[in-house]
C-alpha cells in the first residue's frame, strides 16, 4: 500500500530535506506497520494468545460484527473492504464453527443479515483483551504526554489519508526521488 507523501493541497511544492526525509521516515514506518500487522507469525501469535484458530479476514469480520452489530454481507463487505466472495467463504466457516449466525431480516426477507453468536462473542472478546494487554506492554514505558501526542497524531494522520487522494503517477510535485 503507497500512502500520498503530498499535502492536501493543488500546488506545486518542494519540500526541504529535512521535511522530505521526515515524510520518508513516516512512510517506512508505516509500510513496518502494515507488514507487522499481515504477518503470519503475528497473526498465529494472536491466535495462541487468544486460545483461537481462524484466518486473518475471520478476525477482521468477527471483531467488525461485534462493534457494529448485525449486518448484511454487502455491508460486511463494503466496512472490511473485502471481496464479496472472500466474506461469504469466511462466513461459511465462521457459520460451520458456530461463531456467526445468518437469518432472514425481519423487514425484507430477501435480506439475509449476519451476527455473532455467543461464542463468537467469547472469541472477540478474548481476541480483545489479547491485544489489549499487547498495547499495554508496548507502551507501558511511555509518559502520558507522549501517549496523548501519539493519540492525536495518529488520529490525525488516519484521518488524513482517508480524506487525501492519491496523485497521478505523474504529477511529481518535487518529491521523486
């Protein structure tokens, strides 16, 4: 995944060294991230943590229906960004192991909506309390201070690249490099 190095704006702009070696600081740090967070060793530390067995997508489906509630699998899909054909396989193995239910919405039964069931709920929460005990040895050596600036920033920065577009391959802007 590239994330944009530009500001949110149409002018052209050089940034200086410093800010442009800042920005490719940021960028290596987030590529980290992203390949921490897919990495199958993580993901099967997770997993024995949490006393689980199920794929990253089951996770990522699982933890979305706890926080939203029941859904439809088009709206499953669309809040994961997967593939409609992805969520519906994970979901017949969520549905085999009896983590989700599907039934009929009551309103247009045409609508099938997707939840958890109770042991779905368990393993959600105990995939919960796994990470959160993680991020809590993880920044138990920093001061609230840095804690709260880290909070804002990167609340900011996601919020950011949710709202920047992506520019032409093209349109250089005076950071190739």
């Amino acid at each position: 995944m590239s994330v944009p190095l530009q500001p949110p704006d149409d002018r052209q702009h050089t940034a200086p060294p410093d800010r442009l070696a800042s920005q490719r600081r940021v960028q290596g740090a987030v590529e980290r991230l992203l390949r921490l967070q897919q990495s199958r060793r993580v993901h099967g530390e997770l997993m024995t943590a949490a006393r689980a067995t199920m794929s990253q997508p089951a996770v990522i489906l699982l933890s979305r229906l706890q926080s939203d509630g029941g859904m439809t699998i088009g709206e499953l899909a669309r809040r994961t960004h997967m593939d409609m054909s992805l969520v519906s396989r994970e979901l017949r193995k969520l549905e085999t192991e009896a983590l989700v239910t599907r039934t009929t919405d009551a309103n247009d039964g045409r609508v099938t909506r997707v939840g958890l069931t109770p042991k779905g709920r368990g393993i959600v929460r105990r995939l919960r309390n796994v990470r959160d005990k993680h991020i809590l040895d993880v920044l138990s050596a920093w001061s609230p201070e840095e804690l709260a600036a880290l909070g804002d920033l990167m609340t900011r920065f996601v919020d950011d690249l949710q709202t920047v577009r992506y520019r032409d391959a093209d349109s250089d802007g005076g950071t190739a490099g």
